[in-house]
C-alpha cells in the first residue's frame, strides 16, 4: 500500500506571494496594530463580494459569531437555536452569553438545519430569540426556507458562514442571509489569514456597535472610558495584508476544490458511499471540505467511546475509524465528521429537536429508533483530504487506499 514520504494534509493553506506584498506594506508604513490600511480594504472587498453593505473585521469567526449574539439581544437564559452538526465554535458564543442553545437535527439532502424540525421547534419553544444555523463543510443550508422560518416566528437569523465563503444559495452569496453573519479565515479555510474571521450586516448601527465593542468598548472621550464591556476582538493589519492577499484567488480556489470533490465521486462510484450532498439546481458549495457516508449495509462493526474508536474488519465492509486510521497509516490526514453538539459532553444536558421529537442528548445510543440524522451521518461519515496542492496522482492513489478498506 502507497505510504506517501510528504504528508498529504486535510486542508492546508496555500500561499501565492501577494500576501507578503501587503504584509511588507504593514511592516514598512508601521501600521502593525489593528487599524491599516489592509483592514480597510478587505472589508470593502468582502462587502463588494458578498453583498452585504457593512463589514468589521475580527480576530476570529468565533468573535464575530460572539458579537452576533450580542448583536441579537441574547440575554442570560433565552433559548438560541443551533445546528447540532458543527464545531463547537457555533455554539460556544451562546453559552459566553450565558443563554441556552437548543439543537436542530440535521437533515440528509445537505446535511445542514432541517428547516421541517425547525418549525416544529419554534412549535415547543416560540419565544426563541435567535436561530444560529451553518452552512456545513462550504455546503448551504436551505437558507429560504429557514429564514422565512425565522420571520414568522419573530428571530433573528445568524448565518455561521465560517467554512463556506464563495458557496452560493440561488444565486446569491452566503453570509449574506442572516440579519448578523459571521465567516472565517482560519488556517485551514478557503482563503486565510492564519487566523481572523469578520461580521458582515445590512445595518449600519449594528455594525459600529461591533467595531466599538471589538475595540474594548472605548468611549469617545480624551481619555480612556468605558461605560460597557468590550473584547480585544480587532484583526491586525498584518493578518489582513495576508487575506488580502489571498482574496483574488477564491475562485480558483473554489474550482481547486470542485475538481477534488468530483475526483472522488468518480473514483468511488463502484463503492457502497455517496459524497456530502448539495441541491444542485439551487446550491454551488465552495467544496471547502470533501466528505463521503458509507452506506449503512456496507458498516462494519465500529464502537466509539468519548475519546477512543474501535473496529471489527469484515470483508466487503468498512467504518470511518478503519478509513481514517488506514489513511493515517499512509501519511494521509482525514478527520471523522463533526461530532454533533448533542453529543458532547459539555452539552450533555441541552436539548435536541429531531423529526421524532425532543429528546435529551444520546451519547453512546445508536440504535435505529433513537438515532438522529445528525449522529447517523457522524457515525458513518468522514472528511477526505482536500488539499488543493495533493495531485491528482496523489489523489488517485488516496481513492485506492479507501477502496482497500472495502476488499
């Protein structure tokens, strides 16, 4: 079996030299603190891009979704509704609010917020002051339907764009749905900065609210005052030299990791998997990362503890653990799907919504009466390297390693 002498990474950065371009200008007109003229400029790019008229650039796509929730008027003990198939950082700003979040199953056509569970979630609970729903993997969610969700029921959608910047939902750009948005440019993300995120809004109030409380929530005064509490959010002018940097090359980006994504479905055609799926008469993802789902005929036996997996081989069959430890084997990284929020031991007492009803979270429960679409898709599913410096040899010989798990 190939082991590869240089690792093949999930999703590393790639660099093309105009970031230092603007990294050097940082450094040579001294603006290297959180003001600059990169700062400036990435948030007029990212407006123009996306479509929403404001944009404040942060330290993080957490501290963007952190002042959204702020932003909505989360207060101690209201109920936010969030996805549950994400990484925490969706959730983590709520509970800094020290408000509740309640979980929304998934649902199989994207893998996103079931828009039906939803409804029926505000049913339960219809004084929830805010819906915080991913767009999973660079795939949209069924952002209409949600949002109409949302007006109807008088919430405020927060659209977590962090890992799908450049994904389109008929026609019009994420990050633009949410009366707050938040996306992200993390190491590993589309384009990035190494680290920095931004909130982007329609509303111009909102917006200076972010950037004053960004700031440590300075009054204008000759002296340092403050009459609220305030984050150490802003985004240098450094990281933001390498974002802009990066901004022209999104799309080839994107198309990078379209081919990556197709290159697989291909390769695996004969095998008992399908690809993360998207509505492709209304959706274009971003294919940020590129995912497959064993069929559950095909599974082998796999049981999953808080912090260990274990598998049984059988022929013909195979489990993510199998997949990703083989891969592992060969100097190849993957990463198993996001472990649902419910799941969680720090969420061990929330709530989840699914098409069955509300139920308390399921850690070690994968029965198929119980079993959310959610922990369903974390149980048989897992991330593919999406690289976009792996060749396609390279990737040729990963598609074989994975259809060695089956034989």
């Amino acid at each position: 079996m190939t082991r590869f002498e240089k690792k093949i990474w999930l999703s590393s950065p790639t660099m093309h030299g105009e970031e230092i371009k603007f990294v050097q200008q940082a450094y040579d007109t001294n603006w290297m603190s959180t003001v600059g003229e990169n700062i400036d400029e990435i948030e007029r790019l990212i407006c123009e891009m996306v479509g929403c008229k404001y944009a404040v650039a942060l330290s993080s796509g957490t501290s963007a979704l952190h002042l959204a929730v702020k932003l909505a008027g989360v207060k101690q003990g209201d109920n936010v509704f969030c996805s549950d198939l994400t990484f925490s950082a969706t959730v983590n700003p709520v509970i800094y609010e020290k408000a509740n979040p309640i979980f929304i199953d998934s649902e199989y056509d994207t893998w996103n917020m079931d828009p039906v569970v939803l409804e029926e979630a505000f049913k339960i609970y219809p004084d929830t002051k805010a819906v915080i729903v991913v767009n999973l993997y660079g795939t949209p969610a069924k952002l209409d339907e949600i949002s109409d969700i949302c007006k109807k029921y008088g919430a405020i959608l927060i659209e977590d764009a962090a890992e799908s910047l450049g994904a389109t939902y008929k026609g019009k750009q994420t990050g633009s749905f949410g009366t707050y948005n938040a996306i992200s440019f993390n190491g590993n993300k589309i384009i990035t900065g190494s680290s920095g995120g931004m909130l982007l809004t329609d509303d111009l109030e909102a917006a200076n609210k972010a950037r004053k409380w960004s700031t440590q929530s300075r009054e204008d005064a000759p002296w340092y005052q403050h009459e609220e509490i305030g984050y150490n959010y802003r985004m240098s002018n450094v990281i933001a030299g390498v974002i802009r940097g990066q901004i022209p090359y999104l799309e080839e980006h994107i198309a990078k990791k379209k081919a990556i994504y197709e290159r697989y479905k291909d390769g695996f055609k004969d095998l008992p998997i399908t690809m993360n799926p998207y509505d492709e008469y209304n959706m274009e993802p971003n294919f940020w990362l590129s995912c497959m789902l064993i069929d559950k005929e095909a599974m082998c036996k796999q049981i999953r503890t808080d912090n260990k997996a274990f598998y049984d081989s059988e022929p013909g069959k195979s489990c993510p653990t199998e997949i990703l430890e083989t891969l592992a084997n060969c100097n190849v990284e993957g990463r198993p799907i996001w472990k649902p929020m419910h799941m969680q031991p720090l969420f061990k007492n929330n709530l989840l919504i699914f098409r069955e009803g509300t139920m308390r979270s399921v850690t070690d429960d994968y029965s198929e009466s119980k079993i959310s679409v959610s922990a369903d898709i974390f149980n048989r599913g897992l991330c593919l390297p999406s690289d976009i410096k792996m060749t396609p040899d390279e990737q040729d010989k990963i598609i074989e390693i994975v259809k060695s798990c089956f034989k």
